[in-house]
C-alpha cells in the first residue's frame, strides 16, 4: 500500500510539472505572438496614415 501511495504522489507530482511546462511555453508563445501583431499593426497603420 505505500508503494502505490507514492507511485501516485510520482504521478501527480509528474502531471503537476507537465502543466507548468506547458503553461510556460503557451505564456511564451503568447508574448511572442502579441510582439509580432504590435510589429504587424504599427506597420499597417504607418501605411494607412502615408495613404491617407
């Protein structure tokens, strides 16, 4: 029985570390993103405001 105790506190332990990692890299690629449509969006508006 504390075996399997412990197997599940690995488990969840595991489970737990995975999230955070994908947490992170969603929170990365989310700064990224909203970088690149800044970038995007300043562009954009440069060449509306030449035009007009």
């Amino acid at each position: 029985m504390p075996q399997m105790s412990n197997m599940n506190w690995i488990f969840l332990m595991f489970i737990f570390l995975f999230n955070l990692y994908l947490l992170l890299i969603m929170i990365y690629y989310f700064i990224n993103f909203n970088k690149m449509m800044y970038k995007f969006n300043k562009k954009m508006l440069n060449n509306f405001l030449l035009e007009w």
